[in-house]
C-alpha cells in the first residue's frame, strides 16, 4: 500500500473569540492510499500553521512540507512514515506546530492501519485494558461565580459524576478564584467531583495557596496552574500541594512528558493525541504506570480527537476517568456521525468499528471550511 495524497482541512466557526476554546476551529488531517483506505486526524494546534506545515513545498532535504515526505511512503510502516516527517521537519518543526502536524498524520495512519486489518486501533496497540472510562464533563468557568453555580448544576443533572471547570475569570484576584470554585462545588453537590484547570495563571507560591483554599472544596484535582515550562516550579508545587496537581497537556514530545513527571513530580500526566499522537500518548500513559503517575487524556476538540483519546487510553494498563468536552460547538458535535454520549452510570464507551471508528461528517467539512 502507498500514501497518495495527504490534505489539510482548516474549519472554522463565523466567529471566534478569545476564550480558550478549541472548538472554535480545527485542523483535519486527511491521508488517501492506492488501495482506497483513507486515514482521517485531528491537530490541536493553530490550524493555518499546521496547515501550512503540511503544504510546504520542497526548501531542501530537512526543511519540506510533511505531505511531500509522506507521499509514496508505506501507510502501514508507521515508524518509517514518523521518522521520515521528523527528518523533512528536522531545521523548523521539531517542537511546536510541526510536532502537532505530525501528531494529526499520527492519527490518521493508525486509522487507516485498524481499517487495513478490519479491527479497532486498540487491538493494535495491544488492548483493551478497559472499554469503557469514568467521563468527566469539562467546560470552561462562568463569568461569574453565580454563572459557575448554575453550569455545575446543569451538567450535574446530565449525569456526570465528574465536572471540570477551567480557565474564564481564574487568576484575577484571590477572592474572585475562590468564589468561583465554592459554587462550583456548591451547584455541583457533594456526589460530584469538581476539578480546577486554572489555566496557567499563578507562580508555583500562588498555586500552593489557592491549593490549600481550594482543599476545602474537595478538588479531585488542581490542573495547569503554571506556565508549562515552568517544570522547576511544579515539582515545588507537587512535592507541597494538598490536592493533586495535573498537567502536561501543552506537551508533544515523550522527551518534555518524560522530564514533567520526573521533575515536576506531577500526580497526573495529560498527553493530548491531537498535539502528542497516539504513539507518543500511549508511551507515556505507559511510563506513567511504571512512574506510579495516573494518566488521564487531554481532548478539547471533536469526535476524531475524543475517539483517539479513547483507543489510546484503552492501550494503557491504568487509565481511569476521562476528558469528555462539552463545548457547545458544531465543530465539538457535528464533525463525526457518532456522538459519544455516555451512558447511565456516567461512562463513555471505545467505538468498535476498524480504526478509529467514526464517520466523518463531509457536509460539515463543507460548511465550515476555510481557505
């Protein structure tokens, strides 16, 4: 089997906003063979660069475009198709976009691997360990703490027994963070979980006192309140914190998760496929098991990404609760046929079918495609 052409697809909503909300837009990786199996991936990343990436024509032999060192190429040689774009790649892309570019080709080679053999992309990677993880509802906080109170109640009524509340108005003042998660758990009740993505707003001294205020709310857990290079800090912050601290979802590379655990000392790893890969997050997810690091997915986009989540997460002998985006967005809900709803204890199921396991949508790609 030969790679034929490999496209990116950049969606966009009519407007966006500065809130961080990845599924305002997106990058879609298509990869087509001359045996008919095509391969669909999902970056997380900005989606015009990661575009570009996959565009670019020849410069010289370590400085091309990933579509040009990946047509002609073996689909089912995944290692010889991620070595070869690490080496078009090696002068501009080794970190950032062009590690996120090659995270969405990632995706879709395993696709088009499960439909190749006629079997889930789990099965390759040699699981499943659970078909099933605990999903935990995550959105972003209220403008307000009143605005926060309602959401924890609303998405508590679904029947999540997990909400995640990130980012918003989080890191203004010291009596606006704590207001905000006092009704997070107060709308949420005491059945529910409540987790805290501050969204890289404090020193790791600030992140160690809200830790010990938010205690009192009994936070499952306290996610990115640190700039990601701050590794140095999270280890002060992990060694001290009374509540677990989680991160990593800025991550790429096995080498930056390796030292982030190592040297943050963190509780729990959060590799997203959409910007690591499914080689590289099911890597760490095992690394983190060796590590006694609880592993959970990072996944803030659409069914594509929340499906390699879910095969990889699979593929880890400890995976356990779940990142289950509720963002209220076509891109979040209309990009692939299947919907992922959970079921009634709060559990989102692996798909079954070969691949990845999802129907991609063309009429969305149609409508909300740009350039």
């Amino acid at each position: 089997m030969k790679i034929t052409d490999v496209t990116a697809h950049v969606l966009r909503l009519p407007e966006v906003t500065a809130d961080c909300d990845g599924t305002q837009d997106t990058c879609l990786i298509r990869i087509d063979t001359d045996e008919g199996f095509t391969g669909w991936g999902e970056v997380d990343s900005a989606p015009t660069v990661v575009a570009a990436i996959i565009e670019a024509p020849l410069s010289h032999q370590i400085a091309n475009g990933l579509a040009n060192a990946l047509v002609g190429l073996d689909p089912m040689a995944l290692d010889v198709c991620m070595a070869a774009m690490a080496q078009a790649a090696n002068y501009y892309g080794r970190t950032g976009a062009g590690s996120h570019a090659m995270a969405g080709v990632n995706l879709a080679l395993w696709d088009i691997a499960g439909k190749a053999n006629d079997c889930p992309i789990y099965e390759l990677l040699g699981g499943p360990h659970k078909k099933r993880f605990r999903a935990y509802c995550s959105i972003l906080f209220g403008d307000t703490p009143e605005a926060t109170y309602e959401l924890a109640r609303k998405h508590a009524d679904l029947g999540f027994t997990a909400i995640k509340f990130g980012w918003g108005p989080m890191g203004q003042n010291e009596s606006l963070d704590v207001a905000l998660v006092r009704e997070a758990r107060r709308g949420a009740g005491i059945d529910v979980d409540i987790l805290v993505d501050a969204g890289q707003v404090w020193d790791w001294k600030t992140a160690l006192t809200r830790a010990r205020q938010f205690q009192e709310f009994n936070i499952f857990w306290l996610e990115e309140p640190l700039h990601p290079e701050d590794v140095a800090g999270y280890g002060l912050l992990s060694d001290a914190s009374p509540v677990p601290i989680a991160a990593g979802e800025a991550e790429s590379r096995y080498v930056d998760f390796e030292r982030l655990m190592r040297e943050g000392r963190l509780d729990w790893i959060q590799p997203d496929p959409g910007r690591c890969g499914i080689s590289t997050m099911v890597e760490v997810g095992r690394l983190a098991h060796r590590m006694h690091t609880r592993v959970v997915n990072h996944s803030f986009k659409s069914g594509i990404t929340i499906s390699a989540s879910l095969h990889a997460l699979a593929a880890v002998p400890h995976g356990e609760i779940f990142e289950f985006c509720m963002a209220d967005s076509p891109l979040r809900h209309e990009l692939t046929r299947e919907r992922f709803d959970i079921d009634d204890e709060g559990f989102v199921h692996v798909p079954e079918g070969p691949g990845l396991g999802v129907t991609i949508e063309q009429d969305t790609i149609a409508k909300y495609r740009v350039g």
